[in-house]
C-alpha cells in the first residue's frame, strides 16, 4: 500500500494488517452469495411509517436495501447524489478514524470490554444519526 | 518503504487508534490469511441476511420505529461480554498459542468530535465501514464511490491529525 505522503500516522508496517483486507474482501463475496445463491425475493422490510415519509421524496422501491432511487450512478453527479455518496461517505471514513473505531470496535467490542470511551463513542455515533436522520436527511432528500 | 518511526512511534500512533496493538507476533505465509477471508464471507452474509446493511434499517433505528438494529446491535454486545469473560476466565489463547490481550481504550476529543462525525455520515449512507463492502456485493457498484470516499476521509484524518483537537 503506497500512501501519497510520508505522515506518521501512515507509518505502520501494513504486512501486519494485511489480515484485513482479507477480511473485508471475504465480506464483500458474503454480500455477491447473499445476494445470489442466498437471496429473498421479498421486498425488503420497512415500516409503513417510514415507507410513508421516503415516499413523499420520490423513494417507492423495496427491490434492493439501498434505495437505488436515490443512490446510483446517474445521481453521483447531483448535488443530492454527491451529499449522500461522496461527502456520506467521506464522513464515515473521516469519523470512524478520528473516534477511533466504529460500530463494531467502540459499540460492540469496547462497550462488551466496559470502555468508558467506547461509550461515550456510541452515544456520539447515534446523536449523530438520529440529528442526521431527522432533521438533516429530509432536507437533502428535498434538493 | 515507511520505517521512519522517530517523529511518532509507531506503537503510540496505534494505541490511540485503537488498531492492532496486540496484534500477533509471528509471521506467516500469505495465504494464511485465507482463514480471515472464510470469517468475512460468513460475516458478509449475515449483514446482509440480518438487513444490518439496510438503508431502511438505519432509518428505522433512528427513526425509533423498529426494535431490530438496536436487538442486534444488544445481542452481539452481550455476545461479546460473555466472550471476553470466558477468554480471560478460562485464559483462552490464539489459535497459535499466544495469549489475547485487550488494551483498555484511553479517551480523548476525537471520540466526541469523530462519533459525531462518523453518525452524521452513519444517518445518511445507512452503512458503517464494514457493510459498504457488502453493499458493493450485492449488487450496489455505486456504493464503491462511498467506500473511496471514505478511505480518502482516513488519509485526510491522518494528514491533518496533528491540528485536529484531541
């Protein structure tokens, strides 16, 4: 792994952890069976309420467990796309560094190890989501 | 490549990340590395057959009208106590023989600043970092675009770290 800049934080010996990238490609050839060999042909499971709310903005379809009406390629390029793809994403990247870790390493892993932090971290990761959810989210949707 | 450690050490850069200081000491072939690959693609299944990887299921929880993320996210902690408990009870080791220690987390700033962060960005991809990979598995290639962009949110984290409030 070549990282565009000599920065301490970036100094690791990566054979180390190369473990992960392992991991997490195995995760995503879990999703290809799931969603193959494995897979529901149900609409996926939402409550009427909310399907209410998304509706109003145009989300209708239950094909997939994302909302592909407002998460594809051709919407990449909208200011709505960019918001939930591109700056979305960098948020979880960027926040999931500076606390330290995610739902799995502070939520489960250190509340199950009663760190202190990692609760302080999960109450933050959801205060941040319910604020996202419901205030910020449905003026993003409204763009 | 990258062993210039005299600035930070490498162990403290890790310990305040929390990654892998108590990683195993011994070093083996690569392909050893497949048994992680076999967890993850068990792991990958189940986001996707519990709906974790749900949209709808994010909106849902912070939405306060469904009980399942919340019954996961309580079932797999109370997983993960009686785990602990049993590996330090019962001194469990590692599959090769090393003993497992869990290093305490330390607090500081960016637990606050960065779960904000990190729930903001969680409210609206619907997906923490391991199910964007799973997404991109079943079928949502744009969600790559996602996964890119948080990646370059880790570089820009460790670029700027040394100005950030901690």
């Amino acid at each position: 792994m070549c990282v565009p800049a000599n920065i301490p934080f970036f100094n690791y010996n990566w054979k180390k952890e190369v473990w992960n990238l392992f991991f997490v490609f195995g995760i995503f050839l879990g999703g290809i069976i799931a969603a193959t060999l494995l897979a529901n042909p149900e609409p996926v499971a939402v409550h009427p309420e909310l399907a209410k709310e998304l509706a109003t903005y145009g989300i209708t379809n239950y094909d997939s467990l994302i909302p592909t009406q407002i998460m594809n390629w051709g919407q990449l390029f909208t200011l709505k796309g960019f918001l939930l793809i591109v700056v979305g994403g960098f948020m979880v990247g960027f926040g999931t560094r500076y606390a330290g870790g995610c739902t799995s390493g502070h939520a489960i892993m250190g509340i199950s190890n009663l760190q202190l932090p990692s609760l302080i971290a999960t109450i933050c990761f959801m205060l941040g989501g319910f604020v996202m959810s419901n205030w910020l989210l449905p003026i993003i949707l409204s763009l | 490549m990258n062993t210039n450690f005299t600035t930070t050490p490498e162990q403290d850069v890790r310990a305040m990340d929390a990654i892998c200081v108590n990683q195993s000491e011994k070093t083996h072939p690569l392909y050893y590395n497949l048994k992680y690959m076999a967890v993850g693609l068990i792991f990958g299944i189940i986001f996707v057959k519990s709906e974790v990887i749900s949209w709808f299921r994010i909106q849902e929880m912070f939405h306060l009208q469904s009980f399942h993320m919340y019954g996961i996210i309580g079932s797999a902690i109370a997983v993960g106590m009686i785990s602990i408990f049993l590996i330090k009870k019962l001194n469990i080791k590692t599959i090769y023989g090393e003993k497992i220690s869990i290093a305490d987390k330390k607090f500081n700033k960016g637990q606050i600043y960065g779960g904000l962060i990190f729930g903001l960005g969680w409210g609206v991809t619907g997906a923490c970092p391991g199910p964007l990979f799973a997404q991109i598995g079943i079928g949502a290639t744009v969600i790559g675009v996602t996964l890119l962009s948080a990646i370059a949110g880790t570089w820009v984290y460790g670029r700027f770290r040394d100005r950030l409030p901690h």
